[in-house]
C-alpha cells in the first residue's frame, strides 16, 4: 500500500472544523497512535534490561566473592563484626554453579529432544496418511498447551521415581562414560529435570522443522524418487539438505526455551550449588529454578542477587534468540534456489 | 548437498529384488509380541515401559534383518527408518498421553464441590478439604487485566506493522518483536519485580502480576494478528481508498474486520500460553491463601501458582489439591485451544 491517502488536497486550507469532519484529524491521530504504540514496544524491551540493571549493580556491588566464577549463593549471609558483637552483612554469591547447570541442563534436554523432533517432523510431513497429518500435528501442539507446572507436577510425582530403575541400570552398566553415573544415591536429577524440558521443547522444534520440510519443492522429491530412490533416500538426498539449516534454527531456538524455564524445573531438581555433570547425581539448579527457590527468603541484597542473575539469564537468550535468527536468515536464500 | 548414491548397479539391484509378502510384515510384529511376552514371562524382565522398548528394539532388528536378506540392504534402511520414524511419534506422544492420564486420575479425587467454593484461608497442608476458589478468581482477574492491555496495544503494533512501518523503524520494531518473544516468562517477571514492585514502590498486586503476563502475551498478539493483517487482499484496501475513505476507517471498518476472526484465534491461543504461567506470578503476584478480590491492592493467588505452593508440600491431600488445580487448569487451557482451533478450523472451510 504505498499510494498516498490523500492525494487530492483541496485547494484552500480547511478551518480545524472541517479537517475534524471530514476525518483528516482522526486519520492523523490514529496514524499518530500506531506509531506510538510501536515506540512503546521498543520502550517495554529497553525498560526490561534498564530495571533490571538499576536494581542489580547494588547488590553487585557489594558482592564479596566473584559473580561469574562463585557457586555458592549466600546474598543475605552475615558475619560477626571486628568488634566481636554485631553481625554485619557478609554477602557472597555467584553463578558459576548455576550458568553450568543451565547450560548443561538444556543441553541434555536438546539432546534427547531433536532427534525425536526430527522423526515427529519427518513422519507428520512424510509419512504419516495425508489426511491424519495435520490431526497428528495438532496432538504434537497439544505438548506445548500443558501448562510448565503440571509438567513440574508429572516429573515429580511420576517420572522422577519412574525413572529410578533406568537410571540404576545405566550406571550399572554405563558408569565409564563420564557424564552417566551418580555421586550418590538417586532421585531428582539433571535427567529428570532435562527429559521434562525435552518433552517441554519438543513441538517447538518439531513444529518449526515440519514447516522447513514442508517447503522442499515438490521438483527435488519428484526428481530422487523417478531416480528409483526409496523413501529414505528421498529425504535424505532432498528434503535433510534443505531442511537443515532450518532444523539448526529450530533447534537453537528451542535451546533458547530450555534455558528459561523455570517452574518445572525448579520443581524436579534438587537443588545444590555444586557444579552437577554426572547426570543421575540428585542435585544440579539452574539459574530460573534458583529465582523460583531463593526469591521467597530473599532479603534486599537477596533480591538484587537474583535480579543480577535474572540478567545474565536475559542477556543469554537474547544472544542465543538472534543467533537462531541469524541462521533461519542466511537458511532461506540457500535454500531456496531450486 | 550430498552426491545421490544411486549408481546403475543399485537400480538393477533394487528393481529385481523380491519384495516382503504382507503376510511377512504383519508376521514380523506378532511374532516380535509373543517372544516379548514369553521373555516377560520367564526372565526377571518387567515393567510395561520395559516390555514397550524390549518389543520395540526386537522388531527393529528381526525386521531389519528379515528385510536385509531378503529384500537387499537399500529396502532394509527404509524399513528400518520409517519404524525409527513411527517410534520418535509414539515417543511424543507417550509423554502426552501419561500427563492428560495422571492428571485426570489423580486430579479427579478432589474434583469437588468445596475445591470450587473454598480459599485455602484456615485450611492446614493435611487437611482433606480446602480449594482454590481463591486462585481462580485471581487467575480470571489477572488473565482478564493482561488481555484487556495487550490486545488493543498488540493489535495496535500490528496494524503499524502492516499499514504505516516503512523503512528502519518499522524493520526495527518487527525485528524486536521477534526479540521479545523469545523473553523468558521468569525475566518478564523479575522486570515487572524491579520496575512496579521495587522501583515503583507499589508492592505485590495482580496487577503487577497481569503486566507481567502482559509483556509476555504482546509478541505472541501482534505475530497473529500481523499474519492475519497480511492476509487481507491490497485490493480491499484500494478500493476504500478509492471511494474517499480516510487510511484510518479503511483500516479500522475494512481491514481489521476481514481480518477479526484470525485475530480473534491469535488471541485465545495467546491467552491459553500464558494461563499456565506460574514463573512470573510466583514474583509478581506472590501468592496468598485467603480469597483477595482486589487485583490492584495485595498478594493474590493464581491457579498455576496454587498448583505450585501445594506441589512443595509433602502431605498427600497437599498433593491431591496439586493435582486437581492442575487438571482445573489444564482444563482451562485445553477449552481454550479448543475454541481457537475450532474457529480456525470453521473458519477456513468457510473461505474454502
């Protein structure tokens, strides 16, 4: 839409009256209007790092122990004082333990959820009877419509012990490979925790990588199978080359939703602040669950503190957000010479 | 792109190969079935979870290798990837399913009148009664709040986006709009915490709670309704303009109309994402056990909230509660997507 609305001006200028009656004014004002609301979306997303800035450096600041390299998280401790009667406050908190846990966390929810993922995405485009296709795709959605805390609810009461039997299994018999295995005992883990966040990120990435599937040009399938290939070898000679890109889009993308998340998680670790990598250990926190925990007993430094690690949880899916961008862009243009 | 392996020989190949008889292929699985059951039966091998993977990697390699010898290896992988295929959505699907089935049983047992009718105000973590009739209505309120901010100021967005962005500023605010979908629901909520809570001084409030849902429904209000924007045909558009209507009538008695179903969808499917919020609630709203109908003064409950609060409890009817909030919600949830699909699913085969 590019052609003027008001072209045709009339010749003498119009008293305010007349530009109320006939729209003028309310056209510019609503036009007016809509700008402002764009404005103010750009206003919400400056406020957010803004406040969360402004109420993170003091705590920071008086922070004792190094924020990025400290594990344990101890913003509101005190410490007898050098007279020998007063408590003053002793503040020492840090992340390094939790930015692990998160990282590691999602990466093992990553891991057990692309490749179902890519099998759901593949069997809904591919496989599945074209009428029961998009039925099939809404159940999948259907995964992302459960709200996070009945899926917190579901790991602990169900999976967590459920998952007992497994995880004793594969420490029998797995215990040399280093992330497998506990430190002791079974119950809440980083597995549990993360297969709750693969189930939880699943109809992202599926539903993203149906869609990319869904694009590879008819053309380039008709062509692999009047080569004679077979199924299989149609998609993995025309559709996983132009799906790729897509899929890694997906998959950073879903990465991103993992690391966020909060009530189900915060729910089915245990929390401690040791750096957790062998994944059956009870144990493990990330730096959302920590929020949910903390912020109940926090006092004022306590709250800075979790604001402060609130905004290295923002800044890192922000950067992980644009990257996912980043590649579905430079994915479309290769992909699409046909 | 990788070379296609398809050289002459494998065509040949492929061609003059028998092919399994169907009988075989239905064969293959009961057979797989009863020598899982007999396994089951007489090894210390047990657990329906165990029997499904036992069966499952059985079928995998009989057929595979059935299929190998027979049919040669390129039908073998085929048969073998679309069985890994079928499995990835059973293994989807499964999780699915064990959610909807756990929270209806175990929701059902205090599925009841009281939990309808009751706050938690008085009622102790062993009690067998009590209910969430608090945190309902501040679920309603909050969501209601939220909705009544973020449909008029998404819709709004979008209707810049569509009808007025050119240039930087609008590539801009659509580039940020991506930005703050991927915002995690805890960030909205510890922004709304330091802004209105802390900095503002105003203190806990389903308010507080609602602009913090507000922030995290917005991206999702303005993608639906830009697509559904989008959709409207220019010549709609020109034809307003032609007749002498001001940009401003074209837009809200032309545009928005042909496209307020769609919108509408966008928005029952924006509401359902963050009904089932609790992060940002959880710092912004706070939580409470007594009914608090006054969404601007106070802590107040919230469904998913509740569910939360009593899940940390160790006491069975602590838990039973847990659950019957959680099939209340999902409930909540489901009918949601339901009405959105539905009208979505009207809607297109009336267009069609």
């Amino acid at each position: 839409m590019t052609a003027p609305a008001h072209s045709n001006r009339p010749l003498r200028s119009l008293s305010r009256r007349e530009r109320f009656a006939n729209g003028e004014i309310q056209d510019r004002a609503f036009g007016f209007l809509a700008i402002i609301a764009g404005y103010l979306l750009l206003a919400i997303l400056a406020a957010i790092a803004l406040f969360l800035v402004l109420k993170a450096v003091p705590a920071l600041n008086k922070n004792l122990a190094n924020f990025f390299t400290y594990k344990q998280w101890n913003p509101d401790a005190t410490k007898t004082a050098a007279n020998g009667l007063d408590d003053v406050p002793h503040p020492q908190f840090g992340i390094g333990a939790l930015a692990f846990g998160t990282v590691f966390t999602s990466l093992i929810a990553l891991a057990l959820a692309v490749p179902v993922a890519i099998g759901v995405a593949l069997f809904i485009a591919y496989y599945a009877p074209r009428r029961l296709a998009m039925a099939l795709g809404y159940i999948v959605d259907l995964l992302a419509a459960v709200p996070s805390v009945v899926y917190g609810l579901w790991g602990l009461i169900f999976l967590v012990p459920h998952l007992i039997p497994l995880s004793k299994w594969l420490t029998r018999y797995f215990h040399w490979i280093p992330i497998l295995g506990t430190d002791g005992g079974f119950g809440k883990s980083v597995f549990a925790a993360a297969l709750v966040l693969a189930v939880m990120i699943l109809p992202i990435i599926a539903a993203i990588s149906r869609e990319v599937f869904l694009q590879v040009p008819q053309t380039q399938r008709e062509a692999a199978l009047a080569l004679g290939a077979t199924r299989w070898e149609m998609i993995r000679i025309s559709v996983l080359p132009f799906g790729k890109s897509g899929v890694a889009s997906a998959t950073v993308l879903g990465f991103g939703r993992a690391l966020g998340e909060t009530i189900a998680v915060a729910l089915v670790l245990s929390s401690n602040f040791e750096i957790v990598y062998k994944i059956f250990t009870p144990g493990g926190n990330t730096i959302a669950a920590n929020i949910a925990n903390q912020y109940g007993d926090a006092g004022k430094i306590g709250l800075g503190a979790l604001i402060a690690s609130g905004l290295v949880l923002f800044v890192i899916t922000l950067i992980v957000n644009l990257f996912a961008r980043f590649i579905a862009r430079r994915a479309i243009p290769a992909g699409s010479v046909v | 792109m990788t070379t296609p392996t398809l050289s002459p020989s494998s065509i040949e190949g492929l061609l003059s190969t028998r092919r399994l008889s169907r009988w075989v292929l239905a064969g293959i699985p009961v057979g797989c079935l009863l020598v899982s059951l007999l396994v089951f039966a007489v090894t210390p091998f047990q657990g329906r979870a165990d029997f499904l993977v036992f069966f499952f990697f059985l079928y995998m390699i009989v057929q595979t290798t059935v299929s190998a010898v027979v049919e040669g290896r390129r039908r073998a992988v085929d048969r073998f990837v679309l069985a890994l295929v079928i499995g990835a959505f059973v293994a989807a699907i499964a999780p699915l399913l064990s959610v909807l089935g756990f929270t209806i049983a175990r929701g059902a047992k205090r599925f009841d009148w009281t939990f309808f009718t009751h706050s938690m105000s008085g009622v102790a973590e062993s009690d067998n009664n009590g209910g969430a009739y608090h945190a309902i209505i501040g679920t309603v309120e909050q969501i209601g709040i939220a909705t009544a901010i973020a449909v008029p100021f998404g819709v709004l967005v979008s209707i810049y986006l569509t009808e007025y962005a050119k240039g930087r500023f609008g590539r801009a605010v659509s580039f940020f709009v991506d930005v703050m979908t991927g915002v995690p629901s805890i960030v909205a909520g510890l922004f709304i915490l330091a802004a209105w809570v802390l900095a503002f001084g105003f203190g806990h409030s389903g308010f507080a709670g609602a602009l913090a849902l507000m922030v995290l429904m917005l991206p999702t209000v303005v993608r639906s309704s830009e697509e559904m924007l989008k959709l409207v045909p220019p010549s709609l558009r020109e034809g307003g303009l032609a007749l002498g209507l001001t940009r401003t009538r074209v837009v809200l008695h032309i545009v928005v109309p042909a496209a307020l179903p769609g919108i509408v969808t966008g928005i029952m499917l924006a509401i359902a994402r963050i009904a089932g919020e609790s992060a940002p609630l959880l710092l912004t709203v706070f939580g409470n056990v007594a009914t608090n109908t006054d969404p601007f003064s106070g802590a107040q409950s919230a469904l998913p909230l509740f569910v939360f609060n009593e899940a940390g409890n160790n006491n069975q009817t602590a838990i039973d509660r847990a659950w019957t909030g959680a099939l209340t919600l999902i409930i909540l949830v489901m009918l949601l997507n339901l009405i959105a699909r539905v009208g979505v699913a009207l809607l297109s085969s009336k267009r069609a």
